[in-house]
C-alpha cells in the first residue's frame, strides 16, 4: 500500500517551487520514514524526526475591528512615484497587531477592498524576501497558498489577507512571524528580521473537496501533513494541530467521485498518520483529553497500532490513571517486545503505581486508625446503653405477666 505524500516528488509544482511553503526545506529533506523498532523514541511523528527546538509563537489572528496606522519614522514622508497609470502610493505603515512587530506598507494601491482575499481561498502572489541587510533570500514570481491554513508564515497569512488585487506591498516582520530563533539554513539566519514585498495576483476559491479524485486528496491531505511536521519539528504545536486539523478535514470531507480500493486504503494510511501526529501535538500541550480522542480514533481503524497504544498510555499516565495506562502499555510492549522506551515506560509506571497505591494504603490507615480510635467506642457506648433498659423491660414484662398468672390461679381456687 503506498504511503501517499512520503516524497518531495508528489508536491505539485505551486508548493515545491518555494521554501517559504517548506515542504523542500532541509529539516523535510532529512525526514525518513518511521519504524517502530527498538531505537525509536516514540515522540517521533510519522515520517518525521524530532529536534530538540524551540517554538513560534501560537498562531495569531488579525484584529477584525481595526488596525493601528504608524507613520513610517525610518524612511520619512517623502511619496513614492506609483508604478502604475492611476494607482496612489501610500506612506504610512499599518500596524498588523498593534504590537509593531508585523507591519504593513502600500506600495502600490489596489483595486479596491471588496477585492481583498478571504480565508481559505488560494491566493497567488508575487514575493521577494530580503535581510535588513538587503541580502535576498527569496524571489518568486508566483506562489500560490491557501490562506489561514499555515502554509506559510504568519507573516504572510496574515498580511496578504489585508491587500487588495493587484496591490503591491511591503511588509516588516519581527522575527517571530518569520522563522524565529532557529531561522532557515542556510541563508536565514536565527533571529532574522524580514523585509517582503508582496503584490497580490490572484484570489480563487480552493477547490470543490467533493470533486477531488482520490489521487487528488491524497495529495493535498499529504501537503497539509507534511505543513503539520514542519511546525511539530520546530516545536509550534499550535500551528501543527492547525494543519492537521485541514488534513483531517480533506480526507473526511464527502465526495462525489468513486475512490478505488487502493485509494481508500492511502486515505486511510494519511488519516492514522494525521490522527497519531495531532495526539503527539496535542500531548506536548498537556491537551490530554483531545490526545485521548486522537487516539482512540486511531486504534478504532488499527487496534494494533503501537504508535496509539503508547500515547494512550502516555495520556492515561499523565492523568494519573495509571492501572489503566500499564495494560495498554503492555499490549503495546507485546506487539514490540524489544522496544526500550516501551519497557522504560512500563517500568516508570510500575513505579509510580506502587507509590500511588503506598501513598492510599497510608492514607485508608490513618482514617481508619482514626475511626477505630473515636469511632466504635462510641458506637459500643450506645449499644450497651440501649440493652440495659431492654433487660429490665423484659424482667419487667415478665414479672407482670407472672403476677397476672397468679391471681388468675388464686381467683380460679377461691
């Protein structure tokens, strides 16, 4: 069964022609296929190896009121000549946040805002990136993406929506919309700010899921997982989830087109994929009950799917359940009896099991221990307080009835 999207070579042409999408960064490039054997760590994501990295920032959306408009301090009021018959250039810097850390600046005036691009259209634009030294990093004549599913930067994602067609822009960006403190080798340095002028092309609506072959959604589930991976490599799991969340969204969205056997099996394949990347995702942020979901779905189309087996358990040990976590474990440990981080895990477990239970058996002595002091003393108090006055009542009831014999035996006689 083909794994579907496990190599550069199934990225259409739009996608693979930039490294701003990332799908042939080199952190993709070095990415091998996964094995559960016995040195794999399980943190590790279908197809991907895992770096010890720091994190982008959770994804960030544009205020839907207004933006702050800041007059450009570094380059002055001085206009700028339009490079077209009728457009107006403008001079002053949009601030995307409100923080300053992303801004926007027209260049060129477009065709009017009833003409910006809306989220999830597939927009084409016109990039070229540079350092603050005015190193050029990037240059493409036509880069299409869809907008707001983390395809790009945020940078992007979040400006482009705010140009009109055929505007041209400029855009500063802190490095934080960028690439961060890992930046891009070899030619973005950590830390890097950005300059990108962007002139918006075109604006389409993506298109129709129903009318996609099975070949066709294979192909783009793949393209938003191997976005998820990227994110998950650098440690932005907000960004992650988003993605795998649009590849979950394409493999489980109805279709008109009759799929082959073999492509209901690549679908399906992609979908664990995604299912057991989302749980990793959601795991890292302590999501525990939406990793638990993730993972449930996975070991309803696979029971034996020792990636989902593991994090369950991780899940359930997480949340303290521990004589729940240690059978799943062991089911998993049985289908990969070498794997060490399974036994490590088990063996982690085991431990913090028998504490836990140290901990109660303690715990249940000191209450009864307590009960047995105050308690039941009480309680035998009562008990014998309330049996004398039944004796009595008894000899009582006895003597009377003794009495009354007697004289009905003497009244008999006389």
């Amino acid at each position: 069964m083909a794994s579907g999207g496990d190599s550069p070579g199934d990225v259409s042409s739009d996608w693979a022609a930039t490294s701003l999408v990332d799908l042939t960064s080199p952190e993709l490039a070095k990415a091998s296929t996964s094995t559960m054997d016995s040195g794999e760590d399980f943190e590790v994501l279908d197809d991907e190896e895992e770096d010890d990295m720091s994190g982008l920032p959770p994804l960030e959306d544009v205020p839907a009121s207004k933006t702050t408009v800041a007059k450009d301090d570094a380059q002055g009021s001085t206009s700028e000549q339009p490079s077209e018959e009728g457009s107006e250039a403008v001079e002053e810097w949009m601030d995307i946040l409100g923080s300053g850390l992303l801004k926007k600046k027209v260049l060129v005036a477009g065709q009017g805002r009833e003409t910006r691009p809306v989220k999830n259209q597939d927009v084409t634009i016109r990039l070229k990136a540079t350092l603050e030294d005015g190193t050029v990093v990037e240059e493409h004549p036509s880069l299409t993406f869809t907008l707001g599913d983390c395809d790009v930067i945020q940078a992007l994602d979040l400006c482009v929506q705010l140009m009109e067609m055929r505007e041209t822009a400029l855009i500063q960006s802190d490095p934080k919309y960028c690439y961060g403190s890992q930046g891009r080798s070899p030619d973005i340095p950590p830390d890097a700010a950005l300059s990108l002028e962007v002139e918006l092309l075109e604006a389409k609506d993506a298109p129709d899921l129903e009318l996609l072959s099975g070949k066709e959604k294979v192909e783009l589930a793949n393209r938003k997982r191997e976005r998820g991976n990227f994110h998950y490599q650098r440690a932005d799991y907000v960004l992650a989830i988003n993605s795998y969340d649009v590849a979950l969204k394409v493999i489980g969205s109805s279709s008109k087109v009759e799929f082959s056997p073999e492509e209901e099996a690549e679908l399906l394949d992609v979908k664990v994929k995604c299912l057991n990347n989302l749980a990793a995702s959601q795991l890292k942020l302590d999501h525990y009950e939406a990793a638990l979901r993730s993972c449930n779905q996975v070991l309803e189309q696979q029971p034996d799917n020792v990636k989902a087996l593991f994090r369950k358990g991780k899940v359930l040990a997480q949340q303290g359940e521990y004589s729940e976590a240690i059978p799943i474990l062991k089911a998993a440990l049985k289908l990969e009896p070498s794997n060490k981080t399974i036994h490590m895990e088990l063996s982690k477990l085991a431990k913090k099991h028998a504490d836990q239970k140290s901990v109660e058996t303690e715990m249940y002595r000191k209450m009864l221990g307590t009960a047995a002091s105050s308690g039941p003393p009480a309680k035998c108090k009562d008990k014998s307080s309330r049996a004398i006055p039944w004796k009595w009542l008894f000899g009582a009831t006895a003597v009377a009835l003794g009495g009354v014999a007697l004289s009905v035996v003497i009244a008999a006689r006389n």
